[in-house]
C-alpha cells in the first residue's frame, strides 16, 4: 500500500510540476499587424534598415521600408529593435519527453529493429512545459523525431502554439529516420577483473555490415510492395517509405563519421533517394560527395568534442563554415539534452565567430532547415505569402548578450511568451522583494 500511495504522490508532483494554466494558444490573428521602424533580417542574406513588415490572416502581405499602414491597423514601433524569421529545431525530442529521469514521461522509441511505421507526432505533447521556454528563445517551429532502433519512424514538423497534436501540425512525416551503426571498435572503459563469463570476440564492422544489408534488403522490398499495383495485403511497414520512392519523405541517417556517411551515400546511388545526414561531425572531409549527391547535413551538436582525437579541438565550430563555402546545403541544431534546444541561436553564433557571416549563421537555422524539410514554400523567411512565424528581439538574437524576445507571431498570432521559468523567477523575486534585473 505505502508502494502505491508514493507512486500516485509521484505521478501527481510531475504534474503539478508540468502545469503552465495561464499558458495556452493563441486566437486566429483578426486585425492588420505592421512591425515598424525595425532592422529587418529576411533569412536568406538581405538585411533592411528602417523598413516594416505587415501581415494579415497569417500571411506576410508587404516588407520593406517606405510601408504605409491601412487605417485600424495594430502598430508595433520596433524602433532598434530587430526582426527575424522564427527559428526551427530541425532535430529534436521535444514533446515526446519532459523529464528524463521520469520513466512516465519517456515516449521517444518502440521495442524492435524496424518500426518505420511508427509516427512521432501522435505522441506529441503540446502541453510539455519546455516548449514554452524555446518560443521564448525565439524557436518557433520544430521537426520531432523518433529514436531508437534500425528505422526509427517518421518524423513531422510542428508548429509551437496548439492545443493538440493535430493543431500544431505543420508538415507530416515528412522524413523517414535511419540510425547508421557505428561499424568501429569502441574503447573499452572497463577495469577489468570480472568474474563472469568470458564474452567471445566482436567484429563490429561485420555486424554493422551485416545490418546495412538488412536494412537494403527492406527497402528493396518495400519498393517492390510500392510498385505492385495489386497488392493482396497491406503492409504497414512498407506503406509508411513509399514515400521515400517518389522523393515526397526525405531519408534521414544519423551517421558522425566518414565510414558511415560512405555507406550511406550508397542508398542514394541504389534507391534514389533524398537524403539528409543527421549528425555529420565528420561531414568536412567529404563536402565534394555531398555536393555531388545533393545530400544535405545537419550538424546536430556543434558545441562538442571533435569525433577523431586527431581533429582540431574547435573543429566542431568550424565545419559549418566549409560546408558553406563547398555549397553543401546545411542547418545548424542543437541537440543538448540538457538545453533541449534553447541555445539553437548561439550555437550559430559560435559558427558565426569561425567563419560563417552572421547572416548565413542565420540562414542555417531558419531557411536551409524549411528547405531541408521541405516548408521552404511557407516559412523560413520574410518574403510576401510566406506564413508569418516572425520574432522580434531587441539586439542581436546570435548574442546571448543582447538576444531578448519581446514578441512572437506564429501564423500571425501572437503568442503568449511566458513560461514555467519566468513565473518561477517573478514569484521568489516577489518573495524576497529583489529589484528587477
């Protein structure tokens, strides 16, 4: 009974925890909305002084200086003020986990090798309260994606403000997600000295090899399921890649080193596939056969160790950098798993500082990744039509020294940018009565 009654105390302190009551959607925008006055960053390298932006039903209708607003519009003087494109997480579990010490909360994988059928977004929680801390860090849109196993499943992108999985919505399993196996002897960090039995010897490059031929053999028959036209029974497995064939999913592989972008690059020859590289630490030495292949990379922890102790200790910083000048097609993200996304910006500021101007360090966390995901057509920039995803900050968002969101618009709405973190702060500043920082 004592075992239950701390299980149920659990259970109730995490959502307690979880709650964010005064935190829920914006409305559908109503009126007019023109940003004036503002140093306007478009996302694809254009930066305009003194101009406006002004959109209307969620659609960006004017930018650029010399804007008139109609009669009953709502005005927001930016004056020093900057704006920018919503940021997009373009690799993240955000929403499938809260806390991860929590088993409760955990719902990132299934059980098995293949489970390509499996679909991250129905697991999407809009209710997590770490969404609401990356809005206020100006992360707007985010790709979810499964983990574990051979195929993982399909990941979708979200946008950060709904109700409910099927509101946030944004573009649905756009990409199939393909774990490389590591095909290298691991260093071995034990002491020694155990009594149990003796483990025979591995190979892991023959059982990683061994995996890459299970994995064509699967696509092989999925693309043969895909053809059949007279199909006698359904395949959930093989329906969930079809899309890979017609290039309307992308495959994305997590692959760090060399040896497995190499295999990888294989199913572009073999399947004809769109192929992103989820990881790509060591992507630097072979830009000529990404450019050649059109295989995108995202670089998901940029702030980290180089992969090879032989590589320059701030190689990490630099990579984005030459993938630019090799005009491989790149996004930079953050995958801390402490951070959960929220340094995305100065993860690109740090690229910005080896070799990347500011603009494009920009341009990798807001167009290249709607372009990798294929959300090009209606977000990543502010161009007229586009959707408006638009933050405004009152310095340089690249700099955690002047980076302060002051506003953020999702489809036009504008969103509630409180958090757990900020109620917290203002409630012991009320309790010890400490000035405002």
């Amino acid at each position: 009974m004592k075992k239950i009654i701390s299980a149920f105390t659990a259970l109730f302190s995490v959502l307690l925890v979880m709650a964010q009551a005064n935190v829920y959607p914006a409305g559908p925008q109503i009126n007019t909305t023109v940003i004036t006055n503002a140093t306007v960053h478009i996302g694809n390298g254009q930066v305009l002084d003194h101009a406006s932006v002004e959109f209307k039903n969620g659609k960006i209708t004017r930018v650029g200086a010399g804007i008139i607003p109609d009669q009953g519009a709502n005005i927001i003087d930016a004056t020093g003020k900057h704006v920018y494109p919503g940021l997009i997480l373009s690799n993240t579990n955000l929403g499938l986990v809260e806390i991860n010490s929590v088993r409760a909360t955990i719902d990132y994988r299934e059980i098995g090798d293949y489970n390509p059928n499996v679909r991250s977004l129905i697991a999407y929680d809009t209710d997590s309260k770490v969404i609401n801390t990356l809005r206020s860090s100006g992360i707007l849109l985010a790709n979810i994606v499964p983990q574990g196993g051979i195929l993982s499943g399909s990941s979708s992108v979200v946008q950060l403000d709904a109700w409910n999985w099927e509101d946030a919505a944004y573009k649905t399993d756009g990409g199939i997600h393909l774990n490389m196996p590591l095909m290298m002897n691991r260093p071995s960090r034990g002491f020694g000295g155990g009594g149990g039995p003796q483990q025979p010897p591995r190979d892991p490059v023959k059982e990683g090899l061994e995996e890459v031929s299970g994995m064509k053999s699967f696509l092989m028959e999925a693309k043969a399921y895909t053809e059949n036209p007279s199909k006698e029974e359904t395949n959930l497995k093989f329906e969930a890649v079809k899309g890979l064939f017609n290039k309307s999913q992308k495959l994305y592989v997590h692959a760090n080193t060399v040896r497995q972008m190499l295999v990888a690059l294989e199913f572009v020859k073999e399947f004809n596939v769109d192929m992103v590289i989820v990881g790509g630490s060591e992507s630097w030495q072979i830009t000529d056969l990404l450019k050649q292949n059109n295989v995108s990379v995202i670089l998901s922890s940029p702030h980290s160790l180089p992969t090879s102790a032989d590589d320059d200790v701030d190689q990490p910083y630099k990579t984005a950098a030459q993938l630019q000048k090799a005009g491989v097609l790149f996004v930079i993200n953050d995958n801390d798993g402490q951070t959960r996304g929220r340094n995305l910006a100065y993860v690109a500021g740090t690229a910005a500082a080896y070799g990347l101007t500011k603009e494009e360090a920009l341009q990798a966390i807001t167009l290249n990744a709607a372009k990798v995901m294929g959300i090009d057509d209606k977000t990543g920039s502010l161009e007229v039509g586009k959707d408006a995803n638009i933050i405004i900050s009152e310095g340089d968002i690249l700099d955690m020294r002047t980076s302060n969101i002051t506003n953020a618009f999702i489809q036009g709405r504008d969103i509630n940018l409180d958090d757990k973190q900020k109620q917290l702060n203002e409630r012991y500043k009320k309790k010890y009565n400490q000035k405002p920082f």
